[in-house]
C-alpha cells in the first residue's frame, strides 16, 4: 500500500511564564517578560532554551541546555522553584498543562491525542475531508511550538491523499472501491520524542437513486419538470410557467408564472429567482413579503437581456446568466445603494444550459486564498466549459478569463445539471447519467465515475444539493423527484 506522508513544523520553542519550565529558568537567558526572540529562525530546538549566553554573565545557560535540548525524548530534571503541573515540573495530581503529558512524574512537552474526524460513509470516488484535530489549548496561541504530523492509511482500498494546511487533509475514495469496503486513516502527532496518534474509519455507501416524493405529495401530478431550492424552501416548476414551493406536507403555494421557466435558484436576502427565456426576463419571489415582480428584463445598454436559460449566483451577490443565443451575462449587485448595474462581456461557441461557480483547487501549501473562482458550464453540445473569474475589478464587476473547455463528457445530448460540492466534487447530469469528475489540483480533471440512475428515472434537470450529503434532481419527463445519498455523517 502506498503511504503518503507531509510534516508540517510550526516552531520549535516551548512557553516559557513565570513558574514554567522551558530549558531555562523563569528570569535567566531570556527576556524580561519570560518569552524569547525568536526571529530569524532564533530561539532553539524543541528542548527550548536560546544559544545566546545570559547578561548576568552566569552559567545558566547550562541548565537551560542541558538533557531538555540534547535529547527532548528524556524529560529534564525540574528546577526548583517550578510550579506544579507545567512543562519541566513536577506533575499536579498525575496532570500536567497546557501540551505536555505526566511521564515519570515530570510534565513533559508532548501533543494531544488526535481527534480525527469525517463522514462516516460515502460513496466511491468522491472525495472526503479529514479533520485532524489536534485541540491546542488557547494559551499557547502564539507560541511556537514544535509539532509533526503524518498522515497514513492504514487499512481498506488505496485511495489518494492530498494534505491541506496544518492538520487537514482530502482523501479521493478509489471509484472502483466495492460497496460497504472500510478505509482507515491514521494521523500521528509528535512532540517532545512523545508520539500520539488517532484513527478514523469510514465505509463505502452503495450509489442508490431513489424517488423523494411519491403520489401522495401531489408532485407527479403537479407536472414537475425543473425543481430548485432558495428561501429555505423546495421549488418546483412545470412547463407551462407554474411554480409552486413544496412544504412538510407537500406542495405549499403556487403561481403562475405565465410561460415556463429553466432555473430556480435562491439568491441575496431571503429571495428566488426563477429564468423565463420565453419572456426575456428573470422573475424573483421575495419570502420576506410573499411578493412576485420582474428581477431583471435588459442590459445596462437598454437592450434586451434575451433568451436566459441558466444562472449562477457569484461573490458579493453577481449573478452570472446564460442565454439561449450563446452569451453569458453578467449582473452585478453592488454593496451601496447606487443602481446594479448589468453588463454583457461574453460571446460563446456554445448556449449554456446549466451553470455553476467553484473554487479551482491549488496545491496543499497555498494560501486558501489563492483559490480562485471559476465559473463552469455546463452546454448543449454536451461538454463542460470554464471561465476564470478573478478579483480584479473592471467595470464595477470581476474581471473574467477566456472561456475554454474544462472537461469532455461521455455520450450525447445537453448537460441539463451541473454542481460543484464543497468536497470539491463535480457532478454532471447528462441523459439518464450521472458523471462524477475529479478535480484534484495537480492533474487535468476526468470523469471517474458514471452512475446510472434506476429504470423509470431519468433526466436530471435542476440538479442541486439541499444539504452537504446528498444530490436531488427532478425527471422531467414523469415529474417525480430523486435524491442519491452522497455521504453520511
């Protein structure tokens, strides 16, 4: 099996306060306050204690250099004078503070257990994060230090580790792993020569389609063809333009809208925007006052906004728009009370039928920050294309990158769904299949899975995710609703 491996080193020397024990003791070697200097990489090994000799022109030095920082797996000997339960003291009640553990009666430095944590289920292929908790008491925050940590897999189907910052990491499930197969993943700690490690374990959930919400919820009979979510609600749409918001017990409210509608989605404070190419508008529910009224209608030009079919809601509160003759518009909410304003910027090769913005993934040691956000869509010709959109600011909006193709899909016809989790999972619903990309941040994106939905279910228009754990969509053509279970906490 193939083992991955990182170690992140956040320091090397231990606190040193009044009644703590570092390598030196309180108020010899070091500066007034009991801390040390530790720019430029100054200030010692994980033993503590600085290599700079002592203004009182002593020898202490020598207590501060001994056993602790020649071999920090021995404990050192307490000095006197030291409180109870810190580093380099005699334990308290077999207990010691702050990170440090009791060993041979003497508060050694050493890591707490980790509490590794992640869901308890999920199915192959996607991708998981691991949590690896190491819960460092908020009195060392600032302090430096000194800690490794590796992650392992110690059991189960290989599957492909990536490490983020600290003590996180994103394991890709294999996509061929079988049903119900348990994977196992370890990280160790070490500090002060004590190691502590802990391990979690999860196992793979069969990829299982099922209908949501049967006759008695009136849905079949509704005519569904699109569904959406937004107000904290689910939407459903029929061809002929009636919306109607699905409750506890079925279908809520309804109206109608007067011509058929493509996309649903939730948007700002508490509204919903529905897309009627027909009509060249965006229409918006408010659930604040339970109000219908045109969103949007034209171009900051006075022409008019088109055939919209597909939206996706950006940063900052930007919508992003796709019409059917081939553009992406760009709608752009400022924070203050001017005017938004809208502004067509695209000309496409292809009408984009379905939408989404994700973060393109960067490597583990980047700043999360550097992530930048990428709009994907989904089009007629049945591929996924991008375009990078960044935080440069051009005409009250983002600057945008060239769009180009992200990745191909299998088989014929539109992407009628598309969406990108925050496991950084791209799913893609396409004919009667769905297709899981991978989109690790060293390699080209690829479908590794296709996952056929079950007979008399097809179709996967408004794709989308209520929660983290799960996928929904409606069949267009029997207007039943369907959920594949992702993951399980």
């Amino acid at each position: 099996m193939k083992i991955e491996s990182v170690r992140v080193v956040l320091g090397a020397a231990l606190m040193a306060s009044a009644g703590c024990y570092a390598g030196v003791p309180t108020g010899q070697g070091g500066d007034t306050d009991g801390s040390f200097d530790t720019e430029d990489g100054e200030g010692g090994g994980p033993g503590g204690g600085s290599d700079d000799e002592s203004d009182d022109g002593g020898e202490s030095g020598e207590s501060g250099n001994a056993d602790s920082g020649d071999n920090p797996a021995e404990p050192p000997d307490p000095p006197d004078g030291c409180l109870a339960g810190s580093i380099g003291c005699e334990c308290l009640d077999n207990e010691c503070m702050g990170l440090s553990t009791c060993i041979d009666d003497v508060c050694t430095p050493a890591p707490p257990v980790p509490d590794v944590e992640g869901p308890s289920a999920a199915i192959a292929g996607v991708a998981i994060a691991l949590d690896g908790a190491l819960n460092v008491p908020n009195e060392l925050d600032g302090q430096n230090v000194f800690e490794s940590l590796l992650w392992e897999q110690v059991s189960g189907p290989e599957a492909d580790l990536e490490y983020e910052a600290n003590s996180e990491a994103v394991a890709w499930i294999p996509p061929g792993a079988n049903d119900n197969a348990e994977l196992t993943f370890r990280l160790t700690a070490e500090l002060g020569g004590v190691v502590e490690s802990g391990e979690y374990t999860l196992s793979v959930l069969p990829a299982q389609a099922n209908e949501i919400f049967t006759k008695s919820m009136g849905v079949p009979e509704f005519g569904a063809v699109l569904m959406g979510r937004g107000a904290d609600s689910v939407w459903l749409s029929t061809d002929l333009g009636v919306v109607a918001r699905l409750g506890d017990e079925g279908i809520d409210t309804q109206e109608d809208l007067t011509s058929r509608v493509t996309q649903i989605r939730g948007y700002g404070n508490n509204r919903v925007l529905f897309t009627q190419p027909d009509l060249g508008r965006v229409m918006e529910f408010n659930a604040n006052n339970n109000m219908y009224s045109e969103f949007l209608t034209e171009l900051t030009s006075g022409d008019p906004l088109g055939p919209v079919i597909s939206m996706a809601p950006g940063p900052g509160g930007d919508l992003y728009f796709g019409t059917e003759d081939m553009r992406i518009v760009l709608y752009d909410d400022p924070d203050d009370a001017e005017p938004a304003v809208t502004i067509d910027r695209f000309t496409l090769a292809q009408v984009p039928t379905a939408m989404t913005i994700g973060q393109h993934p960067v490597a583990p040691d980047d700043d999360e920050d550097d992530e930048g956000l990428v709009l994907y869509y989904g089009t007629d010709t049945g591929d996924v294309w991008q375009v990078a959109l960044t935080e440069a600011e051009v005409l009250d909006g983002p600057e945008v990158g060239t769009p180009m193709e992200y990745v191909s899909i299998p088989g014929t016809g539109p992407v009628t769904g598309i969406l990108v989790d925050s496991f950084r999972n791209m799913w893609v619903g396409k004919g009667d299949t769905l297709y899981l990309v991978r989109r690790r941040f060293d390699t080209e994106p690829s479908v590794v899975r296709e996952i056929s939905v079950p007979a008399g279910l097809g179709g996967f228009a408004g794709l989308h995710a209520p929660d983290q754990d799960r996928l929904d969509w409606v069949d267009p053509s029997t207007g039943n609703v369907a959920r594949l279970q992702t993951y399980e906490e």
